[in-house]
C-alpha cells in the first residue's frame, strides 16, 4: 500500500527538526560552550591573566605570580628573590638568572626589537621597533651597523623620532629607570649603555662580549635620576633616605614600593608591578 501524501510530509519534518538538532549538538560555536573555551585561555585572550604561554598566539602572557620574578621563588639560586634580584626588570619577566626575558621567540630577529618590557614577542600590538643597523656601537656580528643604511633612513634611525606615539604610550610606562623600550640601559660602572642579552648578567657589565654596548632611543627612554633605584643600582646614596623611608617620587604620581630595604611589591595596588622602586601600570 503506497503512503498518503499527509504521512509522507510528517515524515520529512520529523527527519529535518533532527537534522537540525544533530547540526547544534555537532557545530562548535553553536551552543553555550564557546564562552567556556575563551574564557579558560584557549582563545585568543590577552592580557597578564590568559592562560597562554608567553608569546603565544594571541598575544597571552604568563599571569603575574608565575612568572620567575613574580612567583616568590629564587629560581637562581643567588639568595635574592623577585624584585629583589638584580636581574628581574618587572613582574613580566621569567628569567631570574640573566637578562633575557625568558619569553619564547622574543627578540630573536638579528636587526630587529620591539618593545622588550611587556611580556610577549613580536612588534606588532606596542607599534615599537628599532632597527639594530642603525646603533653605531652595536658589536651584533648577524646584524652590525650599516652608515649607509642609516643615511638613507633616518627618520628610522632617529634616536629622538623613530617610534610611534602608540610605542610611546604603550611601553615607556613599563620601562625601569635608566633604560629605553628596547633593553638599552644605562648602568652604574659600564663605559657605555649596555643591552640586556640573555648572555648578561649583572655581574658581566662591564663584558661587553656578554653585556653588549648599545646606543639609547631617547624618544622612549626613563632616565635614572640620583636618588632613583635602577638597573644596575640596588642601592641609593646616603643623602636620598635621610628619613628611612622611600627616598624619590615615582613618574606620573604612581606609588613608590623601594625603599632602603629594597623592593617591597606588597607596596603595589592592584594592575601594577613594581620596577625599579615604582609600581608602574602592567600591559592591560
């Protein structure tokens, strides 16, 4: 007996209300399970706290706390911990045992930097970039310094011109006393600034095979003033704590967390970290 027309409708509705309902359950993004995969770190999250590793893909950073110079731990085995080791240049960084920022991918182009203070790799969210031909005492064998190349591109080599305001509102505020956005910092005893490498030390300053010799971006730079702790200078002259306390006031009226004793980030609010004695704002 052939089906009626009426039987046969019923059917097919019946088959597609079940197709459809197969096609939510299966699609990802269909249902209420896609906030749950951003909001764990498998999305593209940004920000301290994204789950991602640094230099990842999106832009994640390693949260504040576990970061080797945020995670209360001396992870070298020098007796100083966190903001206490000379080599920790900010609660973003995660070697405590050299200069490098411990960040995969970071700064591994021969000529290029970005801006070497806010956690992850690449150039293209802080809209830094300073080329290492330009530096006439860079002694980088892949990259040395190029006059011609400087010549014929100097709004690009300009120390006091070359980055974007976008740089300079994005990483200069992370950057600690007596450096530029691209790890070229002044130090106490070093006949030059010196570039942190992951090959320096704050024992290597004046090795200017491991720290080496680099010119400052003016433009983007903190300078370290007499009574400021710095990279490099872990302790003030006998003038600037005459009373026991912290003995200067931070850039922009942010609190200070150094004192004689040292760094105290326990000094900081909430989306700061302290940087050379001043708990400066953390990449939002």
């Amino acid at each position: 007996m052939q089906p009626s027309s009426r039987s046969t409708s019923f059917f097919i509705a019946a088959l597609a209300v079940l197709l459809v309902g197969a096609f939510f359950v299966l699609v990802p993004g269909c249902s209420s399970s896609v906030n749950a995969l951003s909001s764990d770190g498998g999305g593209a999250s940004t920000g301290t706290g994204g789950t991602m590793g640094a230099g990842g893909v999106g832009g994640g950073k390693i949260p504040i706390g576990q970061t080797q110079c945020s995670d209360g731990i001396d992870n070298d085995g020098d007796g100083k911990t966190d903001y206490n080791d000379p080599e920790c240049v900010g609660p973003l960084d995660n070697d405590e045992g050299t200069y490098a920022t411990g960040i995969p991918g970071d700064n591994i182009d021969a000529c290029k930097q970005d801006c070497f203070f806010d956690g992850n790799s690449g150039m293209g969210d802080d809209g830094c970039m300073w080329q290492l031909k330009c530096d006439p005492l860079t002694n980088n064998a892949s990259c040395p310094y190029d006059q011609s190349y400087a010549e014929s591109h100097v709004d690009e080599c300009s120390l006091s011109a070359s980055q974007s305001q976008k740089c300079i509102d994005s990483c200069r505020k992370l950057v600690p006393n007596g450096c530029d956005c691209f790890g070229c910092c002044a130090v106490p005893g070093a006949a030059t600034p010196i570039r942190l490498a992951p090959t320096c030390t704050a024992k290597d300053f004046g090795d200017p095979t491991k720290c080496p010799p680099c010119t400052q971006v003016t433009q983007c730079m903190t300078p370290c003033g007499h009574c400021d702790y710095c990279i490099g200078k872990e302790t003030l002259p006998a003038d600037c704590a005459t009373d026991g306390g912290t003995p200067y006031t931070c850039p922009g009226g942010l609190p200070a967390c150094g004192g004689m004793y040292g760094m105290d980030p326990a000094l900081c609010p909430t989306d700061t970290g302290c940087i050379t004695g001043c708990c400066r704002i953390l990449v939002p």
